[in-house]
C-alpha cells in the first residue's frame, strides 16, 4: 500500500502511522521525525531545517523533496509506505506524483485525520517523544506506566521545542493555508478517504486500519 496521512498538527498522524505501518507491514516515512533525528545529529540538513522547524514554518521544499526522494528509493519503500507529514503544499504533490510516475507507480489512498483545533492543542500540550525509538505518547491521553519513561524501549521522553503555544498556533495556521488545499486536490483525484480522527487511539485505529482494508497490497 502507498499511502499518505494528512492532518493538521496534533491530528494523531505519527501514532496512527506507527500502528497502520506495524499492520501494514510497511515503513512509516515521517519527515518531521527525519528532520528531527537530522538537528540532533547536527548534520547539514539539520542545521537548514531547524530555523524553520523552530519558528512552526516549512522547510524549503528543494530540501523536503530531496530528502523524500532519497528515501523513496530505499529497498523497503519499493513495496509501499506510508508518509506522514509529506506531502506538505501543492507543489510537494505535484512532485510526488512525478517521482511515483517515474517509478512506474502511484498512490493507493490519502487518508485524512479529521480534529479540531481545540482538540489538537490538548493533545500538543500534553505531548510526550521517547528521545531513543521515537513513541509518541500523552501525558493524559496515553500516558506511559512510569512518567518520563518510554514503555516500550526505556529511553527517556521529552516534550518538543515546537508544541509551545505560540508556534502551535502558528503551525494551524500554516496548515490552513498551505497544507489544507491537498484535501480538494487528492479529492479530485479520487484517493481521499476522511476519517474522524477522536476518541480513544485504539478506536482511531481500528477505523483507519477498517478504512484502509481494501487499498494496495
Ligand atoms: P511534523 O513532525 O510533521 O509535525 P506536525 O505536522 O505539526 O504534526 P505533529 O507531529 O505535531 O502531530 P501528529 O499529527 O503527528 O500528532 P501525534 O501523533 O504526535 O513536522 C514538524 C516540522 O517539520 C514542521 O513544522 C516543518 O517545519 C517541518 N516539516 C515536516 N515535514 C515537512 C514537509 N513535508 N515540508 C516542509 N517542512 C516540513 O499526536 C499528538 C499528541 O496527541 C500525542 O501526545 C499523542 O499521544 C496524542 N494523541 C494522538 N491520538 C490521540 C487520540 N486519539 N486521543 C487523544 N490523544 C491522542
Ligand atoms: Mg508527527
């Protein structure tokens, strides 16, 4: 299955990708966390990137793209992959379809994790990353057995320089303007499938995996 998550910040992309990736058996793509793994390490993409991953802005899309085509063509995207948080605007599309193309292929599904504000700034301000496998985790709404302690590795969890309230804010509002018009261009295309995106994780989960049940491989 190839297959895009859409949603505005706080949506619920990166868990559910890591669960529809595990069932799917499929890699999750996250350029967010790409980025992310980039600053820590202070490579040069991450020292490009962090300016605008700090400010709640995009990164330029001639260092998004690359760094997507890179990975695409990795051996275990070849049989699908689940993106999140790629394609960002129009343009990203755009080019994604011409690199599946030259590949010889194209997306199944595009599925849409539908909240609203309110709830994605509830679910950002209380927001938890294991700093060594990446889980995502909630202080309130999926919170580990023991605070500060990721379950499933042990590492240690911190809370990300962008949740603040201000960039979180500012983050919505690059959504609405520059990724929430990929929602009619997909629909266009006939690969959208909405999903209400509340309530518990497990629930969210059971419908996304119900909605996806028939796309790809
Ligand atoms: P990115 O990392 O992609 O951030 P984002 O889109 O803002 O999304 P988030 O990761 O904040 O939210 P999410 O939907 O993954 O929610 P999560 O599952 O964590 O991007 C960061 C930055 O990188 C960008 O601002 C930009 O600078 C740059 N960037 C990345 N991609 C780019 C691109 N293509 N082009 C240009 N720049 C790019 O869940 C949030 C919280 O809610 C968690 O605590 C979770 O436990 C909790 N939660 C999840 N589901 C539920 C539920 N059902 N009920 C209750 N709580 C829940
Ligand atoms: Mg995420």
């Amino acid at each position: 299955m190839r297959c895009v998550l859409v949603g505005p910040p706080g949506a619920g992309k990166g868990t559910q990708a890591q669960y529809i990736a595990q069932a799917r058996l499929i890699p999750k793509i996250s350029t967010g966390d790409i980025f992310r793994l980039n600053v820590r390490t202070g490579t040069e993409l991450g020292v490009k990137a962090k300016q605008y991953m700090d400010s709640g802005d995009l990164v330029p899309d001639e260092v998004t793209i690359e760094m997507v085509r890179n990975r695409l063509a990795e051996d275990d995207a070849v049989k699908g992959f689940l993106l999140d948080g790629f394609p960002r605007n129009v343009p990203q599309a755009e080019v994604l379809g011409r690199m599946l193309d030259e590949m010889g292929t194209r997306l199944d599904v595009v599925l849409e994790l539908v909240v609203d504000d309110d709830e994605v700034v509830r679910r950002l301000s209380g927001r938890r990353t294991c700093r060594n496998c990446g889980t995502v985790w909630h202080v309130d709404f999926d919170p580990p057995a023991v605070e500060g302690i990721c379950d499933r590795c042990g590492g240690e969890l911190f809370q990300r320089d962008d949740d603040r309230s201000e960039t979180v804010r500012h983050r919505l509002e690059v959504y609405a303007e520059q990724t929430s018009p990929l929602v009619a261009y997909y629909a266009e295309r006939g690969v959208l499938i909405g999903l209400d995106a509340t309530g518990p994780v497990d629930n969210v989960t059971d419908r996304a995996l119900d909605a996806l049940r028939h796309q790809g491989d």
